[in-house]
C-alpha cells in the first residue's frame, strides 16, 4: 500500500504562486505513475497532470504554461508548482499514486485564490 498526502494549499493572491507538495510513504518502488488533480468549485474532479517515475510530465491544456510538475526522489516528493493563479484555480488539489494494482489518493489540500 500507499500513503499520499499533499501539502502547500492557503490564500493566494490572484497572479501569484503556489507550491503545492505531495509526500508518499509505504510501498514507493510500486510507484507508476504519480498524479495532480483538482476539484474546482462547484465542478467535477480534472485530471491536473502526471508525472511517471521516468520522469515524463504532462499538464493539461488548461494549466500548460503556468504549472509544472517535478520530483524529489530522495524526499519521495512530487511538487505541482503553480504559477499565475486565477480566482477559477480554486479549489481543492488532490495528489493520486498509481501502482500496478490500484490508486491512492491523498485527502487534497485547499487552494484558495482570492485578494
């Protein structure tokens, strides 16, 4: 099993960044595939962006430009930094870890932009 918990999340000025960290513990060699996703206001859960353990990243087109993903293999840490925030980013951000066998996610962390 996985353990994931995010961090990072708080008021945000619009135009600002945030640094958002996601820390797993337990199984991390049957680690595939992390994930970002987020769970706008009044929206569905979106897929943020991913981030293998080769090191390949995608964001989504929504985010591309603004948010980057990237690991800390010696902290077993996957940040989503985020910059040039909106008032429509807020929301609740969820890191997920993919294995072979199942996900896990963390309990998400609330990002809130806002002047």
């Amino acid at each position: 099993q996985v353990q994931v918990v995010e961090s990072g999340g708080g008021l945000v000025q619009p135009g600002g960044s945030a640094r958002l960290s996601c820390v797993a513990s337990g199984s991390i060699s049957s680690i595939l595939t992390w994930g970002w996703y987020r769970r706008l206001t009044g929206t569905a859960r979106e897929l943020v962006g991913t981030m293998s353990t080769s090191g390949r990243t995608n964001v989504s087109d929504a985010v591309k430009g603004r948010f980057t993903i990237s690991r800390d293999s010696t902290k077993n840490t996957v940040d989503l930094q985020m910059n040039n925030l909106k008032p429509g980013a807020t929301g609740v951000y969820y890191c997920s870890t993919i294995t072979i066998s199942e996900g896990y996610w963390g309990p998400g962390t609330q990002v809130t932009v806002s002047s």
